[in-house]
C-alpha cells in the first residue's frame, strides 16, 4: 500500500498540472495530506463515494499518462544515471577533468528528487 500511495504522489508531481483542478485537490487530499473519504467530502461538499469515485478515475487517469508518455520512468533513468556517471567519475579521480565533475553534479542536482 506504502508503494502505491508513493508511487501515486510522484505520479500527481508530474502530471497533476494537466489533470482538472478538483480531481487534484482530492487526490492531492488523499494522498498527500492524509485525509479520509468522509474528511474530503465533507470538506469539497460531495457525497463520499463522489470522493471514491473521483480518486479511482483520476488514479486510472495518472497511470495511462505513465504508461503513454513514461515521464516518471525517464526522469527515474536520469537520475540514476547521472549517479552512476558521478559515481566512475569519483573513481577514475584525477583522470578526468574537474568541470565534468562539476557539470554532472549540477545536473544531478536538477534532475534530483530530494
């Protein structure tokens, strides 16, 4: 459940902005801040099962963005390459000038997560 919730909330980092403002807001209740089904409803004035509905579909919805356009996927690949591109730089050392280094730290720096 702890993977799925995570795996949620990144997916809602990376396309929340395209998904419709309400359906954002609840998932974003849901996931991020916590709240029940009832906490949400009552707080956007809908029936619970308005709620339930909304996260199944807007879930469903964040899933085929995924698997259509893979930005989470990439951006995960990034990362680690990067990593391990600063990894072998560190262990080669002197072998390798100092700017690489420095380059590959600004871009793990961009693509990190943290």
């Amino acid at each position: 459940m702890f993977e799925k919730n995570l795996e949620i909330g990144y997916l809602l980092d990376f396309y929340g902005d395209i998904l419709p403002e309400r359906r954002r807001d609840i998932l974003d209740l849901y996931y991020n801040d916590d709240l029940s089904l009832s906490e949400i409803a009552e707080q956007m004035g809908i029936t619970r099962q308005a709620v339930r509905d909304s996260i199944k579909k807007t879930e469903q919805e964040l899933f085929f963005y995924e698997e259509k356009l893979g930005l989470r996927r990439r951006f995960t690949e990034a990362e680690s390459r990067v990593g391990k591109a600063i990894s072998l730089c560190k262990a080669a050392g002197d072998t390798l000038p100092p700017a690489l280094a420095e380059e590959l730290e600004a871009i793990r720096r961009v693509v990190s997560l943290d």
